[in-house]
C-alpha cells in the first residue's frame, strides 16, 4: 500500500499545478468580481456557455462555474427585477393558458366551482387551502398564490 501511494504522489503536486494554472487562465480571461454593467454580463455569460459545454470540468473549473454564475444571477436580479404576479391574476393566466373550465379546476382541486369563480372574479380571496390546491395543481411554489 505505501510504494502504491508514494508511486502517485509525485504527479499530483504537478497535476494540481496544471489545474490552478487552467483556472488562474479562467480568471484572466474573466474576473470573479461583481458584474457592474451589461457588457460584463455578457462577457460572463460567454464564458460560462464555454465552460458548461466541456465534457468533464476538473474541480477548480467546477468552482470557478459555481462562483461565475452567482455573480451573473446577482446582476441579472438587480438589472431585470422580476414583477411578481398578484395571485388571482397568476391563476386567471394558468386557467387561460392550461384551457380549463371552472369546473376541472374544481374537481382537480377539490375547491367548489363556486369558489373558484368567486375567487376568479375577484370576490373572494386566496386562503391557505386553496393556495396549496392550487400550487399541487400547477406545480408552482405555494408562495405564488399567497
């Protein structure tokens, strides 16, 4: 076991070097700070589709992938803010899009039809129940129609 151990250990210091050297090479190409403009967006984003093709990343590029995209997620979330959908106009939008009568909702709910119209129409209000009808239903989070 010990002439095993020792017969590899000389690569690896060698093999970890060529690995630092490939991700100070990432690094130089684009640094790890934050992204303060659109042009650096897409600079990062080129190098992450560059890197996300390759068939097996070693750990230092996997790091450097990991690093990039919260960076990118970062910026992209101050630059674009997502408007977050009132509830009732959330599901008025599923119920349109999936071609559902009030009536299926219900019955793949368990919510009265008359409910699920008065909730549609603006009547009543979402509860705790029928958000989580509703996010079983259409496989959202519950949060989106609380």
């Amino acid at each position: 076991m010990g002439t095993a151990a020792r017969k590899h250990s000389p690569s690896q210091p060698a093999t970890r070097l060529r690995l630092l050297k490939s991700y100070l090479g990432l690094a130089k190409e684009f640094p790890l700070v934050p992204i303060t403009n659109d042009e650096q967006l897409r600079q990062g984003l080129d190098v992450l589709k560059g890197l996300v093709v390759k068939s097996k990343l070693n750990e230092f590029e996997q790091g450097y992938v990991a690093v990039l995209r919260k960076l990118i997620k970062e910026y992209e979330s101050q630059r674009f803010p997502v408007r977050r959908m009132p509830p009732i106009e959330l599901l008025k939008s599923l119920v349109e899009d999936h071609e559902l009568k009030h009536h299926d909702l219900a019955k793949q709910t368990k919510i009265a039809p008359s409910t699920i119209s008065d909730i549609l129409n603006g009547h009543r209000k979402i509860n705790a129940r029928h958000a989580k009808a509703f996010s079983k239903r259409f496989k959202l989070q519950l949060e989106a129609f609380l």
